[in-house]
C-alpha cells in the first residue's frame, strides 16, 4: 500500500484538485495498491494514515510540499507520522523539497526527497523501498545514508504527452469544482511543466532549469472535453507556470474547445502575449477565455533587467498588453513584486505610480502585489538580499516558526530591508485601490455597495493619501467585499 497526502493548503481549507499527487498516482495505477488522503477534506487526515498504517503493510508515504500552509502541516504532521510508524518511509515532493532538500533531510521524521518532476523518480523509489535495489541508481532522489545527505543526478524530464492520464476517478472529484467568477463548476488543469525564462525571483527556474514540457492540443482538449462531460465542468484553470509559450498550441487548442462554451485562465507572460496575432486573440476570445494573469512585476524597465525577466519585457508592453485586453474584453492580473533591494520604499513609490498608470489605461485590471521573498538560485537580487543579511533558515522547525510562517506566503517576508513603515505603505495602498477600483469578479457587491467603496477609496486616490484607511477596513468589516489576493500585511 502506497499512501499520497496532500496537507491542508490555505487556512480556509478549500479543496484544491491535488495535481501533484494524480501525477504521481498515474504511474503507480495498475502496478501498487495506493490511497490520496487529502487534508483538505479529512478532518484528521494523519489519524486516518495511521489507522492505514496499522491495518496494511505501507510501503512509502509520499507527501507533497509547497511553501506555506502546506510546509505548515506537512512538518507535524510528518512528525506525529514518524512516532505513530516509524518503520514507513516518509517521501516529501514538490516545490519545497526542491528547493531545501538539505534541510527537509536533516529532519529523522522524512527519509527521502522527490526533486522536481517526481513521478517516475517517486515509482522508481517505490520499487526499491518494495523490492530491494540501490537507492543510487533513481536520478532526481535526495537520500540519508550513514547520517550522510545523497543527492543523485537530476533526472531528465518527462514529455507530458508520454505519461497517462490522471487517475480522477480515485477522488471525490464534485468537491473540486468550486463556483466563482468564472463559472458555477470550475475545474483545474496542468498543461505543461517548467518554464524556459530564468527570472531570479522565481522558484520554477531550479526546479525545470529552463525546460517547458507541454501537452498537445489534442491532450489538453480532450482532458478539460472529459471534465466537462463527467463531471459537468463549465469553466477551467490551468495552473501552468506559463500556459502561452507556444502560439500554435494556444491557437489550436482554442479552436478545439470552441464548442464546449466553457470559461478559462491561464498564466502567461506580457510579451510573449503581445507577440500573438489579432487572429489568435479572436479565437482565445471565441473560445472562453475570460482572465489572464501575468507577472508585470514592475514598472522600471531596469529593475525588470536586474531581475532576468528576458525575453522583450518591458514596463510599456505591460500598458500595451492592459490596452489590448480591454478591447477584447479579457480581463488581465498583473502581479507585482514590490520592495526590492537594495531601495525598497523607492521601490514601491515607483509601482504604485505605475499601477495608477495601468488603471488609466484599463480600469478592470486585477492588481496583485507581492512584497519580494529570495529563493536559493544564483542571481543578482538573491545576491544582494545575501549581503544585506538575508540567509534561510537551517532547520524545519524554524521554517514553520512565526517569522518564517509569514516569509513563506509573501505576508510578511521577514527580510532585513523590509520595515513597519513599508508594511504600512503597501497596506494602505492596497486597500485604497481595491475599494476605489472594486474587483470586477465580485458578483456579490453590486449597486449602493460599490457606490459606497467608490466615494470612500476616491479621495483617498486621488489625493495620494494612503496611509491608515480605517475606514475602507472598517468597511469592510462590516460589509465584506472580495478583493484579489494580496499580500495581507
């Protein structure tokens, strides 16, 4: 028996289809009996992979791991997995592993990690754990032998199209779908794997080194055809770490799902979306697609060449793209990254400034800001945070303590160049332009509501005057309204 755990991924619990895991499942189909507990759902999920534990010969229990709410869980509960069987191999995969392998293994509660593309690495370890053979042999594994960290070569990746289908029918797949802006059952879909751009902010560059595997549009129709069919999907995100590398592809699948009458959003980048042809746009248009997030990043053209965006990425094709959308009637999210080094207040000025520039252009777009958290990959802003007295933490325990706790999901980064007054800064802007520039995937807040907010936030905008709106967080305390992922300071 193998077991695959996927801790619970944001305080509110909300189910999300665990992608990592029917990946990983995919391989074991037909070969290993196996279980997805997702703590999502389970309201005790480690006692549950216990009870498993005492009743059947487990062979590896292979937990997913993302920075954030997800290390958060996956650390106890690891732990109390250990106590409870402490002669089942615990396998962490996933983004955090990837990344930390040396500290996750440090740890005598996880025997194992699953370096980037973990599939076939996951199946190859499993074999070994149940049959006998050398651990040395299983590129992309991470391993303890003789109180000594092993990592073995990376391993080549995987064409998606040469791997099956995802095993949907080994979880409760209705409780995926969710209502929303997009739909009233929307499911999720991965395209593709990795990214071929090397931003030094960004954690996929180590984990796919540059590469981008990608389904067919054949494969990718006929997967979100199968949602919509079976489980009456009426709309779809792909979480791809860019779904718009190729035009081709884009347009095809486009074309291929036009009939479906389905809603979706996809990632991409700002200038590779401008490369697309009217043509192109049209049939995305044609075929559903309603919101596209992008990593605009910043509004200085040098900054985005300090942080390696490549490509042709500049602050005017992000005005261009927002300019473009609108006549389509797509609505962009631009993400930003804020407070770099080594001028993080003139940092941020400097965005907000662009950002009103944006909502000139086109007032539906969706503004999400980031304050700037390093990731362990070479580069010029993880340079510098360095020689301003950045360093990660060496152990688990203090991932998961207070200060680190936030670090992880870009609340509060705990770095030394971030202080109060730039907290404050960002928080006052945020919710200055969220109430005078309301989301538009808010259905709920319609008519007198939004006249409210609008008349509240426009003084404040148009005066510049951001600091301490108690009354925008008095509002909404007492009228909640839905605004777009934020840094939450």
């Amino acid at each position: 028996m193998i077991i695959l755990y996927n801790p619970p991924s944001s305080a509110s619990r909300k189910p999300h289809l665990p992608m990592s895991l029917l990946a990983v499942a995919s391989l074991l189909e037909r070969k290993y009996e196996y279980e997805i507990i997702d703590g999502n759902l389970v309201d005790d999920p480690v006692a549950r992979m216990i009870e498993i534990g005492k009743t059947k010969k487990v062979t590896a229990i292979g937990v997913t791991v993302m920075p954030g709410p997800q290390l958060n869980h996956a650390v106890p509960h690891s732990q109390r997995l250990k106590a409870a069987l402490p002669d089942v191999p615990i396998v962490w995969g996933g983004y955090f592993p990837s990344q930390h392998d040396d500290t996750v293994l440090r740890e005598d509660y996880v025997d194992f990690c699953v370096r980037s593309q973990g599939e076939q690495t996951f199946l190859e370890l499993v074999r070994v754990l149940d049959k006998g053979g050398a651990l040395s042999s299983i590129p992309g594994l991470s391993y303890k032998e003789n109180r000594n960290i092993k990592k073995n070569p990376n391993r080549a990746l995987i064409p998606l199209d040469d791997l099956p289908g995802w095993p949907y029918e080994k979880i409760p797949m209705p409780r995926y779908l969710h209502k929303q802006y997009l739909g009233n059952r929307v499911g999720t879909h991965n395209t593709s794997f990795g990214c071929p751009f090397a931003c030094n902010f960004c954690a996929v560059v180590g984990m796919s080194n540059r590469r981008w595997l990608a389904e067919s549009p054949a494969r990718m129709a006929r997967i979100v055809k199968f949602q919509h069919d079976r489980y009456g999907a009426d709309a779809i995100q792909f979480h791809d770490m860019d779904f718009f590398i190729s035009e081709p592809r884009t347009a095809e699948f486009a074309e291929r799902i036009s009939g479906l009458e389905m809603s979706w959003w996809a990632l991409g980048r700002v200038d590779e979306l401008m490369r697309y042809s009217e043509a192109t746009w049209k049939k995305m248009k044609t075929s559903g697609l309603k919101m596209v997030f992008s990593g605009a990043e910043s509004g200085s053209n040098e900054l985005l060449k300090r942080m390696n965006k490549g490509g042709q990425a500049t602050a005017e094709l992000t005005l261009e793209l927002a300019k473009r959308m609108k006549s389509f009637g797509i609505v962009p999210e631009f993400s930003f990254v804020m407070g770099n080094p080594p001028d993080p207040l003139e940092d941020i000025r400097a965005t907000f400034a662009f950002i009103r520039r944006i909502k000139r252009v086109n007032p539906h777009t969706e503004v999400i800001l980031y304050i700037y958290t390093p990731v362990p990959l070479e580069g010029t802003l993880y340079e510098e945070a360095r020689a301003m007295g950045f360093k990660f933490p060496e152990t688990l325990a203090e991932w998961v303590s207070g200060d680190w706790r936030k670090f992880s999901i870009r609340r509060d980064p705990h770095t030394p160049w971030i202080n109060p007054r730039i907290k404050r800064a960002v928080r006052g802007f945020e919710s200055v332009l969220n109430a005078y520039y309301p989301t538009v995937t808010d259905k709920k807040l319609t008519g007198f509501k939004r006249t409210v907010l609008r008349l509240l936030g426009g003084w404040r905008y148009h005066t510049r005057f951001y600091w301490l709106p108690l009354e925008l967080r008095a509002f909404h305390k007492f009228f909640r309204y839905q605004r777009p992922e934020t840094t939450g300071f």
